[in-house]
C-alpha cells in the first residue's frame, strides 16, 4: 500500500511517517503494523508527530503574522537558488534564499523560527544548524536576515538576557550589541565593551548601573552622568523598614554578603537564611556565616548596621 495524500509513493511501513507532513492531511489513523525490522522508522513518526504539534503550540503572534520576505532588491543581501537549510519541515517559505556569513542559505522565517527555539532552550548564543558547521552568528545580524519585527526583537533581547543571567549570575548585556559582558575592574561602574569597540573602531563604554552610554569622569562608584543614573539596590537597602528577630532590632532586607543579591526576612523564622543565589548560610543579624555566627546565641559582633554599599560577587 501507497501513500495516496502527498503522493510519496512510499510502503504502507513508512506512511506514519511521511503522512505527518504539512503537506499531507491523509487520515493515517488507521494502525499499520510495521516490520519487525522498521523500528527505527516507527520512531521517526512520532519525532515527526511531536514536532507537527508543537508547530500548533507556537506563540500565536508568530503563526498569525504575515509571512515575511526578503526584498528582491536589497543589495546588502546576497540571493542564490539553494535549498533552505532550516526549513526542516519543508514547509516551503515563499522567500528567496539569502547567505548567512556562514555560507547556508535561509529565509526570514526558517531563521526566526530557528533562532527562537535556540534561546527557548536556553542557549545564549546561535549557531548555524547545518551539519558540521560550528559558526556563531552575531544578533545584529540574525536581526536583519530574520527581519525581526518589534514583538520578535523585543521577545529575542529579552530571553537573550535572561538566559545569559542563568549561564553567568555575573555578567551583564551590552546596550549597544546585546553581547554579554563581564565585569572586570570593580573599582568602577565604567565597562568597555570589546564587540562594540571593534566594530565602531572606537572606545564603546557603557555604566554597569544603568546600562546606558557612559557619562561623566572615568572612574565612579556610585553612578555615571546619566540622569536618573542610581543603584536601586541601595534605595531599597536605606529605606527598607525594621523589623524583630528573636529580640534584636535589624534591617528587613539584606544584602547577602557574598553575591549582592537582596534577601528579605519575614520577622517569623529564624535569623538563618540561605541565599538562593550564591547558595550561602547567613545570620541575617550580623550578617556572618552560619560557621562563624551559631543558632540560639547572641552574634558576637552585634548587629550589623545598614549597608551602604552592595557586595559584588567575585567568582572563581
């Protein structure tokens, strides 16, 4: 027996499989009782089924759209008649074909669609999906070959973002590249960024504070020339109210003394709490560790003042 929907001309073994196809609504309901020697086909179906419903499950501002379209006459872009090296459904994308720096040809829809399931996985970085090519591409240039709308480029910088603060608690986006960026000199807020620097071939520095353009003297500690320019952290460290814990008076909030991050006690348990972030035992009292300060005793340095200042988190 033939597939008769998308005319593959395939065995009856093989129809679950192909018949999954966007192109192809033959009802393949019916049970066909593959080969022994077919297992591994009969496990393509269902890697096919699972991909067919996903494609439903997408975010529906990106199935509704208007496919999108290179412009036949952009001469940043260079057209070849090759095949669409993401287009792994063969879903047929109306577009030409454009080079990525790579050398594959995609489409603005294949590469948006790929690109996305990169960061929905948690990836920070996109990278070519072609067999045995390993290159990166850079997000300015996914922005322009995938024709990223508003929606997509805010949906793209934002999981960008936070997949980056997942791999590395310590690194920060560039405003001007969206590459990460790590703190070298913590003396002050002024960070060079090296991808900028490069491609502008001038100095590109930006204020690890406020993520925008750095103003002002070279060297601060507390904030740049911005306007609005500030460490919210510290705000929220000077005006957090009091409150009681086992009889001693101290501040609601802490900074964890290892990573920076805050930590916010209820005033019901005990003066221990661990930091989700760094993992670190601390007394939210005095602010030591758990080895150094013990449970049920009063802290031998006494309670540690507000802080004024926010640890930054130096890892190994």
């Amino acid at each position: 027996m033939h597939c008769g929907g998308c005319r593959c001309g395939l065995a009856a073994e093989t129809v679950t499989l192909f018949c999954f196809s966007v192109r192809c609504n033959v009802d393949v309901n019916t049970k066909v009782k593959p080969k022994s020697s077919s297992a591994l086909i009969q496990g393509f179906c269902w890697l096919m089924l699972f991909h067919r419903r996903q494609r439903h499950k997408t975010d529906s501002n990106m199935e509704t759209t208007q496919e999108k379209c290179y412009d036949p006459f952009d001469s940043s872009l260079r057209f070849v008649d090759e095949e669409d090296v993401l287009d792994f459904l063969c879903e047929g994308f109306k577009s030409r074909r454009a080079l990525m720096s790579c050398g594959h040809a995609v489409t603005p829809m294949s590469l948006t669609k790929w690109c996305r399931t990169l960061l929905d996985q948690g990836e920070t970085r996109f990278v070519c999906a072609q067999f045995g090519c390993n290159v990166e591409w850079p997000y300015a240039e996914v922005r322009k070959m995938a024709l990223l709308t508003p929606e997509e480029t805010k949906y793209f910088e934002k999981s960008m973002a936070s997949n980056r603060a997942r791999a590395n608690p310590g690194a920060k986006v560039c405003p001007g590249c969206k590459s990460s960026v790590v703190r070298k000199n913590y003396s002050s807020l002024r960070v060079r960024c090296s991808v900028c620097t490069a491609n502008t071939r001038r100095a590109y520095d930006f204020c690890w504070q406020c993520l925008r353009v750095w103003k002002g003297r070279a060297l601060r500690t507390d904030r740049c020339g911005n306007d609005g320019c500030g460490n919210e952290s510290l705000k929220t460290l000077a005006t957090c109210p009091d409150i009681t814990i086992e009889s001693v008076t101290c501040p609601s909030i802490r900074a964890c003394p290892t990573c920076g991050a805050l930590l916010q006690h209820d005033g019901v348990t005990c003066k221990y709490t661990n930091c989700p972030r760094c993992r670190a035992n601390i007394c939210f009292v005095c602010l030591e560790s758990s080895r150094v300060s013990f449970h049920f005793t009063h802290c031998c340095g006494g309670v540690a003042p507000r802080q004024t200042s926010v640890p930054v988190w130096r890892q190994k």
